[in-house]
C-alpha cells in the first residue's frame, strides 16, 4: 500500500516572449504555494486575471501537482 506525502502544487504561466522566425519563444513564470483544493477552474480564472496584467500574451496555463509516493 502506498501513501501521499509532501504535496505540493503550482500555477505556471506561460507567455510568447518574441517571434523568430515563425516560431514563438515562450517564457513561464510560476507561482508556488497553490492551494492543492484550488479547482481547476479557480486557477484557470485567476490565470487570466494574472495575464491581463502582462503586456505579453497568454499561451499556456498549466496546474503541476507533485507528491512524494512511500510505502506504508
């Protein structure tokens, strides 16, 4: 049986910081210390509220849940 420890969770943004040559150059930006009940859709809105403050523009908006596996 195995069990969760140490979960963490993260918002990362991430936004087309130039064009070269037809392809888009993303730069992310990630914010820790998310709430792991955070919904979905609660992150996805506060994500574009977030965007609307960056003269860049929006490309991805990924939820990264990590946790560490141990046997009990």
């Amino acid at each position: 049986m195995s069990e969760r420890i140490n979960e963490t969770c993260q918002l990362q943004l991430r936004f087309v910081n130039e064009v070269v040559d037809g392809r888009e150059m993303l730069v992310s930006r990630t914010l820790s210390g998310v709430k792991l009940a955070a919904t979905d859709a609660s992150l996805l809105q506060a994500a574009m509220a977030l965007s609307m403050l960056q003269t860049k523009v929006l490309k991805h908006v990924n939820r990264v849940d990590r946790a560490e596996l141990i046997e009990v």
